[in-house]
C-alpha cells in the first residue's frame, strides 16, 4: 500500500537518501582538506616569515657588531701577524681571497659573454633517444613521462624509454600506465633487481636508437620546448659533446628548503655554468636533464659502467663521470639556459646532507680524474678555460681541511668575533645572489639566499671535509628515505 501511494519507490528514496549522505560527506571531507591545506600554508607561511626575519635580524645584528667591536678585530689582527704562523695564515688567506675575487670577476665577465642557442627547426632537429631511470619514484614518474610526451619535438624522431630499476614500490604500475597513454611512443623496461641508475642508464644507452640521448631523472619535469632547446647545439657546433639543462626545484612551494635551494640552483646554473659554457667546459651536466652525443657515449661507455674508485665499483656520481669523460675525448660541453627542467629536491635536514655528501664524493673523485688530462693536449683550440675552473675547483677541494680548523680555533678563541663576522660576510656576499635571482625572477623569493647562506655556513660546512674523508664509500644514501608522493 505505501508503494502504491508514494510517488517515488521506497528503494529509489533510500537509494536518493544514500546518494545525498554521501555527498554531503564528501563535501565536508573537501572542506576539511581544504581546511587543512589552508592551515598547512598558513603554517608554512608563519614559519617562513620567522625564519627570515630571524635571518635579518642575525645579519644586521652581526653587522652591528663588527662595529663596535672594531677595536677587538684590530687586536686579532694584530696578534695574528706578530707570530710567523699567524702571518703566514694572513698572507696565504689574502692570496686566496685576491684569487676568489678575481675568479668571480672572471665568472662575471663570462656570464655576459653568454647567448643560449635558439632552437634549431623541425627539419634540422635530430633523432632523439630520451631515458628515465625510476627507482620508487611513484606516481611522479608517470608525471614526468606525460610531461616528455607533451614536448613540441617531431614525434617521429623522439623515442622514449622508462626503466624501473627493481623499485619496491609502485612505480612499475605508473610507468604501465603511462604506456597504456602513450602507446608505441614509450618503451618500458625493468630490471631483474635494483641494480643503481648507472646501470639503468647503460641499458638505455644499449637500448636508444636516437642520434642523441636525453637522460631525466623519474623525479622531473620538462617543459614543452626543453627537448629541442636542449639538442640544438649538437646541430650548430659539430664539436658538442654534451648539453647541460637548466635545473629549478618543482617542489619549491611545499617547504623551506626548496625555496633555499631553487635561489642556490639559480645561481649554479645560470651564472656559473654560462659562464662554464663560454669556455665550452661546463664540469657538469645534471642528471635531472642532460644530453649527449650518441658516438661520444659509445666512446667511453664500457669505462664507464665499469669505472672504479679504490678497487670498487662506481655508483654515484654517473654524470659528472660522463661529462668528464666526454670532455677528455676533445668534446665541447655547453649550457642551455632556455632548456628548463623542475626536480624535487629534499623538503629536510637528512636528505639535504646526504645529497650533498653524495655531490662533495663524487666531486673529490671526478676532480682527481680530470687532473689526469687536463693539463695535456685533451682537444684542439684553447684549454685554459677547462684548466681554470678545474684549479677553482680543486682548490676549494685542497683548502677545505685547513679552513675548518682555523674556524674551530676562531671559534674557540674569539666566539664573538666570529659569529659577528660571518654573519656580517653573508650579508655582504649573499646579496649578490639575491639581486641575481631578483632580476631573473622573483624580489620575494630571492632573500632566501640569505638564510640559505646561513644554513649552509653553519650546518653544512663539513660535507666537503667529510666526503674527502669519505670519498671512497659507496651508496646512494637518499635512497632509504620516504619517497614523496
């Protein structure tokens, strides 16, 4: 009887009932999130906030210092140069900061030298063979991959190729959900065991089929003209060995390291490695995007995938080795500023020095490669460039044990004075970097080169001293932490 009298069937109505329960919840799991990810940012934003207004008051506290205290500086000074040790110290410290000045002058003068090269068209472009080694990457693999596929290059000479190389966790079904969207345009692969990226890299080398190979690691994105800016020099200059991109951090808006980091990346790349660029000697090109002349791979591959530090086998720093055996064969190496690629970097403390530790051991071992063939008759036409930052480098390399200690005696002696010091030198030098990111980008994000000095100045000063002291380790160490997703 009530069925009959009720314009709508009970079961419709609960059915509707149901529907309208689960919308409204819905809905205010929406609100929620939302609430949550406003109260995320604004989090964020309160402790950035406190975070570089802390960095300024450090600063010109610092700076304030070292004016009162004049008259106690003098005294140090004094006393320093009354002894031959202290005086000796003096003398060579003014003989490296005159030659840290000049090479930034030099440096500077090089960055205006700079012209990235314009894409070459359609027609002149050559094959293209891209890899992506993903190890527990996730979703963002699939990320990358569509942002490859996206890529205004000529399809029929772009072949793409993933690899997982034995991850633990989901990433072979992103990297099979990319092919179900892509189709014939990717081929997938995966290693029996994971087995380290250099290896991954190796059998898409063997793989490619491409005149040129792209490498981008599974954590990155490109944009769409990154590929055939990137190429294009190897179609101007027969000399090109291989192409540097432009790193940025993707993940730069979900915490303060990234912010730290994107300002320091800037720098890096597009005034350091331009300036590398114009003495066709960039010391390396990033994994997160780089480029490489297929006859100029096959060349030195087999040294490659076996090369050895201290008897055992190499599993860092696969792209500085390449980009030092490439140069060593003669090639030219070149920057590419209008070639963009966005990475995740670390969002804390750990995986920031880990990074770090893994860049300083392979930096100490390339550094020893290249001091090998630098000096001889490596490739026709000037060599002086390459033999310079090679000396800058190595410096930095050769004086990192004695700074330390004499910032631990300085540390220990005139407290004070020291931390008034520094502070004040990092607002002095830093302002550089933050004027260079100011005019590329943006004013707001730039005064992270401040608290990034300061971090760097007193939480990381010991990674090059330790991966000198290290350098024979192997290991990938971020690998064991949280993936992002």
């Amino acid at each position: 009887m009530i069925k009959e009298h009720c314009p709508i069937p009970i079961e419709n109505t609960t059915y509707m009932n149901m529907n309208k329960l689960m919308r409204i919840g819905l809905t205010q799991k929406i609100k929620q999130s939302r609430k949550r990810a406003v109260t995320f940012f604004e989090t964020a934003n309160a402790w950035g906030v406190f975070v570089m207004g802390s960095t300024f008051v450090l600063m010109i506290g610092a700076a304030y210092l070292v004016y009162i205290l004049q008259g106690d500086f003098d005294r140090f000074h004094i006393e320093r140069s009354s002894s031959l040790l202290g005086y000796s110290f003096m003398l060579v410290a003014t003989a490296l900061l005159a030659f840290k000045v000049g090479f930034f002058l030099f440096t500077f003068v090089r960055f205006f030298k700079y012209k990235p090269i314009t894409s070459v068209t359609d027609d002149e472009l050559p094959t293209c063979t891209v890899i992506v080694p993903a190890y527990n990457e996730g979703k963002q693999v699939w990320n990358t991959l569509m942002s490859l596929a996206e890529s205004d290059f000529p399809k029929e000479k772009l072949q793409l190729l993933a690899i997982d190389d034995g991850s633990q966790d989901d990433t072979w079904h992103w990297i099979q959900k990319a092919k179900e969207e892509l189709g014939d345009s990717l081929a997938i692969y995966r290693q029996p065991k994971n087995m380290g990226k250099r290896h991954a890299l190796y059998r898409g080398f063997n793989e490619g089929n491409g005149a040129i190979f792209v490498t981008v690691d599974s954590d990155s994105e490109v944009t769409r003209d990154t590929l055939r800016n990137l190429v294009s020099p190897f179609i101007t200059n027969e000399q090109c060995g291989a192409v540097a991109g432009n790193i940025r951090v993707l993940n730069n808006k979900k915490a303060l390291l990234p912010k730290m980091l994107d300002v320091s990346f800037v720098l890096s790349f597009e005034f350091v490695r331009s300036a590398e660029s114009t003495l066709n000697a960039v010391l390396c090109t990033p994994g997160a995007l780089a480029a490489y002349r297929r006859t100029a791979v096959f060349a030195c591959l087999e040294d490659w995938i076996n090369q050895t530090f201290m008897g055992q086998p190499s599993d860092i720093g696969e792209d500085r080795a390449m980009t030092n055996m490439i140069l060593k064969q003669g090639y030219h190496v070149l920057f590419q500023r209008n070639a963009y690629a966005y990475t995740n970097v670390p969002e804390k403390y750990r995986g920031l020095y880990k990074m770090f530790i893994r860049w300083g051991r392979s930096n100490v071992r390339e550094n020893i490669e290249m001091s090998k063939y630098v000096f001889e008759n490596f490739r026709r036409g000037p060599k002086w460039g390459a033999r310079l930052l090679f000396l800058s480098q190595s410096l930095k390399i050769i004086m990192s044990y004695p700074f330390l200690l004499f910032m631990l005696f300085f540390v220990l002696t005139h407290p004070l004075l020291f931390l008034s010091s520094t502070l004040a030198s990092i607002l002095v030098l830093s302002t550089f970097p933050v004027i260079f990111y100011a005019k590329r980008y943006e004013l707001s994000e730039s005064f992270w080169a401040y608290s990034y000095s300061i971090l760097y100045t007193f939480g990381l000063f010991w990674i090059t001293p330790y991966a000198i002291a290290t350098a024979n380790r192997r290991g990938w160490l971020t690998r064991g932490l949280p993936q992002k997703k």
